[in-house]
C-alpha cells in the first residue's frame, strides 16, 4: 500500500488584487495539509476566512499565487473529473430531471447512455432516492436537491469529494440526516472526502480529522484528530463529543472575535494586507 496523500497542499497561498489599487488582499496563507487516501477532512473557519478560496483552488476553478496543490503526485492545473464537487447551493440544472442531472457529468466522461442510465439509478439508491429519478429540481426539496449533488459528483467515480459547505442551506434536521448519509456513503465507496464548514458540530461530527483555520489570512490553526464512537445515539449529546466541541470552539472564539475586529476596524484590514 502506498503512503502517498491523495491530496498534498503545499504552501498553498492565494493573493487577490485589490481592484483600483496596487495592494493585494492575501486570502489564504502557507496552507499545509496531507489527506490521506480514502480520509475524511474536514476544514473549519470562521466566514470569510478564505474557505471557498481553497475550494475554489481544489477544484483547479483557480490557481495558487504562491503553493501547489497534488493529486496523486501529480499538481493540479485545473478541473478535472478525477475530483467532485458539491457546493452550498443546489447546483443542478434546472431544465435536467434528477436522472438526467446526474447523468450530466457522464455524458462528459463519455459512457453510453445504457451504462450512464444504469449508474444514474444506482446512486439515486445510494442517496435513498430510488423512485424520485424524473423529478425536476424545483420539485425536490432542499435535502433532496444536495443529494442529488451529492450523487452527481459520485457518479463519475472522482479520486475526491470536494464539500463545500453543503448542508449550510439546510435545516437542521434535514442537516443531520444527510450528514449521517454521507458517513455511511463515505464508507460504502471508500472515497477520499474534503469537506468545508463553519459549524464546528458538523466538524465533529464528520471529520477523522477537523483543520481549524485562522481568520484573515486563513491558516491551519491546528489539526485535531477526532477519535469518537458515532455509532450509538444521539452522539452529539455525549461527553466525547462535548469536549471536542469545547477544545475547537476555545480555538475558533479568537478567530471569530479577530474576523470582526477586522470588519468593523478598516486599519486591521490593511494590517493583514
Ligand atoms: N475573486 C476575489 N477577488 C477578491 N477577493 C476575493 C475573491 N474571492 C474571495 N475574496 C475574498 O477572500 C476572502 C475569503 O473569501 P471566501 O473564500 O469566500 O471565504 P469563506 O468561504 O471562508 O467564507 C473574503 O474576504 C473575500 O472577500
Ligand atoms: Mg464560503
């Protein structure tokens, strides 16, 4: 077996041009991660902490300023099906059916349509929606909707599952029937998961690992290992879970307070410039 991460951030650093001026906004700053082949990884950090950023980097939808990003070894230059992505907001097309949404990246892949049509029906089950596949998405609820996505980007069968904040729309019922959906779609496929979120619950809850990022420029802060027992109930209740909650919180609350100071003092905002 090899030791190699699925996915290595190396120094990753993202600079946006301030427009109007010659200053530069640093997002994100000296990113340092390894995920490990078939980990779940989970990033949390305040708004606005340069999350969707890095997504945006995983994705190759942008590129490091400074940093790399591999896959495999080998550096990410831009989209790719080896990774899938599931945004916040329901990014199906409109004018597609559930089968035909998820058929969608297939059809980019090249599979014919008996094959696509079979694997379409496959993950619907996979996301407990056998029977919904000729819905549109205007007649899918927001939980159904993100399993769509979600199935979607399985379909194509990506090395990686990129997440980005994809139950934050959600109430949270329907959030925590779909996060227990992921866990057990995590181990059904084996599949390595990048997911990002501000809640630090949902952190918890889904990560082997959680990376705290610090506020402008986000930072890894620290890595927690998460070692809890999720198979009895009501998890979240229980003492393991609470003590988690109350180490990554203490680590957030600096954050959160530092984020706005910064917005409501223009002076710090250049200070991280
Ligand atoms: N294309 C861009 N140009 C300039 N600034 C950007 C751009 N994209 C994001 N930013 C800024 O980078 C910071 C991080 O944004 P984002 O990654 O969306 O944060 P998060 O997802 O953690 O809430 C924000 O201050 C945002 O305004
Ligand atoms: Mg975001």
């Amino acid at each position: 077996m090899s030791t190699e991460p699925k996915l290595r951030l190396e120094h990753v650093t993202k600079q946006f041009d301030i427009r109007g001026t010659d200053e530069v906004f640093t997002a994100v700053e000296d990113i340092n991660i390894d995920v490990a082949p078939g980990e779940f990884l989970v990033l949390v950090g305040p708004s606005g902490c340069g999350k969707s950023t890095l997504l945006d980097l995983l994705g190759g939808l942008s590129s490091p300023t400074s940093g790399r990003i591999l896959l495999d070894g080998k550096q990410i230059t831009g989209p790719g099906l080896d990774r899938g992505i599931v945004f916040q907001q329901y990014a199906l097309l409109p004018w597609r059916t559930a089968r035909h949404n998820i058929e969608f990246g297939l059809e980019a892949k090249g599979v014919k349509k008996s094959e696509r049509r079979e694997l379409a029906e496959h993950y619907l089950e996979l996301v407990g929606l056998q029977g919904f596949a000729d819905r549109y998405p205007h007649e899918l609820s927001g939980g159904m909707k993100q399993r769509v996505a979600i199935a979607r980007s399985l379909a194509f069968d990506p090395e990686v599952l990129l997440m980005d904040e994809p139950f934050a729309a959600l109430d949270a019922q329907t959030r925590e029937s779909l996060q227990d959906e992921l866990l057990r779609i995590w181990k059904a496929t084996g599949k390595t998961i990048l997911f990002i979120t501000h809640g630090i619950d949902e952190a918890i809850y889904l990560g082997q690992r959680v990376a705290v990022l610090t506020s402008r420029p986000g930072r890894v802060k620290t890595i927690v290992d998460i070692d809890i027992d999720r198979s009895g109930d009501d998890v979240r209740s229980g003492e393991e879970f609470r003590v988690f909650r109350h180490r990554i919180w203490t680590l957030l609350h600096g954050e959160v307070e530092r984020a706005r100071a910064g917005e409501l003092d223009p002076a710090q905002e250049v200070a991280h410039v």
